[in-house]
C-alpha cells in the first residue's frame, strides 16, 4: 500500500469534525447505546420512520456509508482510515444481520454496500495486523443474547 498523504489525513480530520457536529454526537451515541437488533421488522418496530431513533439510525448509517464510500473507491488510504475509525466496523456489526433484507425490502442491492466493502476490508486487515483482535471486537459490540 503506498504511503498516506497529507490529502488523507485532512480527509480524516474533515470527517472526524463532521462527527463532532452536536446531533451527530447524539446520534452517535444512541446508536451505540441502542441499537441492537436481529431484523429489520424489530428495526421498523423499535424505531419507526419519523422517530428520532430512526433519524439517528439513518444519520449514523448514511455517514459511515459515505466515509466507507472513500475507501472503496480509493480517495482514501484504507490504513490510515482504518486506525482512525473503528465506529464504523461496530456500525457494520450492528447492521450486517437484517442488511440483506433491507436490500430486499427497498429493492436496492446498493444499500450499505460501501459499508460492506469497507468493514470487510477492515477485518481483514485487522486480522493480519491484529490477530483475534476482530473477534473480540466482535464479541464486545455484538454480547450473545
């Protein structure tokens, strides 16, 4: 992988001040707190469309999906994004169990695919970098019920 460039780290910086902004911060913590589900009709019920569960839930999720966009699509170096942003690895773990049927529902296989792509990429490198470091992190964000 090349080296990272100034041009990455201002973008990681760019991205970690949008997520300062005060609702982002809300709704980052909610989500975290919160968000914890096996379906998306427990998604639907918990958290319906114009509930202030569901903004936050899009707002996290549309965020990390657009950040996830940058790695993808190589604007940014995945390492350096990867050492600076694991919220969006937990985001991926709280959402990859309905994503599939959110896909089908919306008829749109494009829903979170960047945030797939991205978080796949990431366990991958944790893997290599951090052996077992993923499936504890796993493990924490995602308790056995």
């Amino acid at each position: 992988m090349p080296q990272a460039t100034y041009q990455d780290a201002e973008l990681v910086l760019k991205l970690y001040e949008m997520r300062r902004e005060e609702r982002m911060r809300t709704a980052r913590a909610w989500f975290v707190a919160n968000f914890k589900v096996q379906s998306l009709a427990e998604v639907m019920e918990k958290f319906p469309p114009g509930s202030d569960p569901n903004a936050y839930f899009r707002m996290v999720t549309s965020y990390w999906e657009m950040a996830a966009s940058f790695v993808v699509r190589g604007v940014l170096h995945e390492e350096l994004f990867f050492e600076n942003s694991a919220e969006m690895l937990l985001v991926w773990e709280r959402v990859k169990g309905f994503v599939g049927e959110f896909r089908k529902s919306r008829n749109n296989p494009l829903l979170f695919r960047n945030l797939e792509k991205a978080a796949e990429k990431y366990v991958q490198w944790l893997n290599a970098n951090a052996p077992g470091a993923y499936e504890t992190f796993s493990n924490f964000v995602n308790p056995k019920k």
